[in-house]
C-alpha cells in the first residue's frame, strides 16, 4: 500500500536568534530567509517550501516572538500570532548549549493559544555543546509538555535534518501538493529577496541599537541584456543622522563592504552581474510612526 501523500505548514517559533532561520534554509536546501546573529533579524512571514516523495512541507519562518518597545515589535508579534493561527505543526526551537528561560517559558505557554497545531521540540545546535548536555536539555524539554516528538538536530553540520523532516511530514494533513512547481523553494518575490540580502549585509558588524532602526526598500531594478546585468537601485532607511554616518562609515568604505557583500549574494540569486547602487536615508523614528511603517512595508 502506497503512503498517502502529507502536504501543509509549519512554522518555527522561539526566542530570536535560536536559529530559526538557519534551520529553515538547511530544510529547504537554499537560502530563503537572511541570517545574523542580531535579534529581531527576520521581519515578516517567509515561506520556503521542501519537496519530499512522500509530501511537501511548507515552512513560514516568522519573528522572533519577544516583548515588543515598538510599534513595529508589535506588529511583528502580529505577524507570527497569525502564522501560527493558520499552520499545521509548530516547531518550537531550544538550543542545546543554552538553560531553559524565562523566555522559553514564556513561548511555550503562549502555544496554549494556537489548539489547531501540533506541537515539536526542535532543540537546536546540538553540535555545540556535549552529548551529556544534549542528553539534559532533552529531558529538560520534556517536561514543558507532551510534545507529539522532539528531535535535535544541528541545521549547519546537517545532524538529523532527514529525521526532522519525517517527523514533520507525518503530522501534516493528507492532501496532494499545495505547490505544484517542483523547482520552487519560495514564494517570495525576487526584489523581496534582494531588499533582505541588502539589510543582512549591512545587519554585519554595526553596534546593537542599529539593527532594530535599519530597513531597505527599493526604486528600481533593471534588466540590461546587452550586457548581462541587472541595475538595482536601493534605499537603506535609519531612523536618525548619526546612524546614517555608522552605515556610510567614515570615506564611505562602510558602504562598499555592504554593497559587495551584498553583491556576492544576490548575483548567484539573478544568475548575472549586478550593478548595485545603495543610498542611506533618514526616516525619523521610523519604527513607531504608522505612516512610515506603512511605506516601509510594515
């Protein structure tokens, strides 16, 4: 008897930066959401989508569920409140090498308030830390419910990603495929890929107030057959004047490191050579002004 083909969705949820988003590109086998080690890195719901024999999993990687200050942190706490309404498994993410906290708790509590979705333990980066300690922050996860499995896993060394995936699948519904394409990995739209790639660049070595304050829009992207390019022209928005010297960087040598980080990653995304033209801007206090969340796309 042939096994009934699982399709459906699942979302990762967890403090910020418990790897999230790391795993989510390791299960997809592409990189569809930006990583850094900055909390709050991830801002809206991202769908990347992993095709099995057996069925697909469609995973939204969401925020980082915390306390919001900003008008903007509520919004993002919007943003994965109605993720997790509409998903079938939620995957909650503890790291291996770090105690069990008040956030976790916190997380794990507020999972009462989405009945419809199964529940697994992800505990994560098991390769940072001993077996023994492994060993312990299973037990210790254990005990917060009775979760339908828990798996470690490790999503850079790629430690039991198959056995994760299996597990997912099998508590999704039985349905044929929600994406029938099987190339696509997302369906996020090129020029969302590109904005985020710009801000995971400049997200890379500044100090840890200006993470919160940096957003990328863009003007224009134009295609150049003739020459095999592709011309992006985009904005990188800071909230006052003296972040925007941080980004620029003194001589403005900041800016050309994130413009050729940048660069590196999205040509192997639009396979050419990418002209990329990047303007750093003032929004004040963007982050708790309705108006300009909304123009920002928030």
């Amino acid at each position: 008897m042939s096994t009934p083909h699982r399709s459906g969705f699942a979302s990762f949820v967890g403090r910020p930066n418990v790897g999230k988003s790391t795993l989510t590109n390791a299960l997809v086998g592409e990189k569809v959401a930006i990583t850094s080690s900055k909390p709050q890195t991830t801002r809206r719901a991202i769908r990347g989508i992993v095709h099995g024999v057996d069925g697909q999993l469609i995973i939204v990687d969401t925020p980082g569920i915390h306390r919001p200050r900003t008008l903007l942190g509520q919004r993002l706490n919007d943003v994965v409140t109605s993720t997790l309404g509409d998903v079938d498994v939620i995957g909650m993410c503890i790291p291996a090498n770090e105690r069990i906290g008040p956030g976790d708790k916190f997380i794990n509590e507020s999972l009462d308030g989405f009945p419809r979705a199964k529940k697994v333990a992800i505990v994560t980066k098991i390769d940072a830390t001993s077996r023994p300690a492994v060993a312990q922050q299973l037990l210790a996860v254990s005990e917060l419910r009775d979760w339908e499995a828990i798996v470690p896993v490790s999503a850079t060394s790629r430690i039991q990603l198959d056995v994760l995936l299996k597990e997912l699948l099998a508590l999704l519904p039985v349905s044929p495929a929600l994406y029938p394409d099987t190339e696509q990995r997302t369906d996020e739209t090129l020029e969302a890929r590109i904005s985020e790639l710009i801000r995971e660049a400049a997200l890379e070595g500044v100090s840890d107030e200006l993470p919160h304050s940096l957003a990328v829009t863009i003007d224009d992207m134009v295609e150049r057959d003739d020459k095999d390019l592709v011309e992006v022209y985009a904005n990188l928005w800071v909230e006052r004047d003296s972040q925007k010297g941080i980004v620029i960087g003194h001589g403005g040598e900041r800016l050309q490191e994130v413009g050729a980080r940048a660069r590196a990653q999205i040509e192997p995304l639009v396979g050419k050579h990418v002209f990329l033209s990047l303007r750093v801007k003032v929004a004040k206090e963007w982050q708790r002004d309705p108006k300009q969340l909304g123009r920002l796309g928030f």
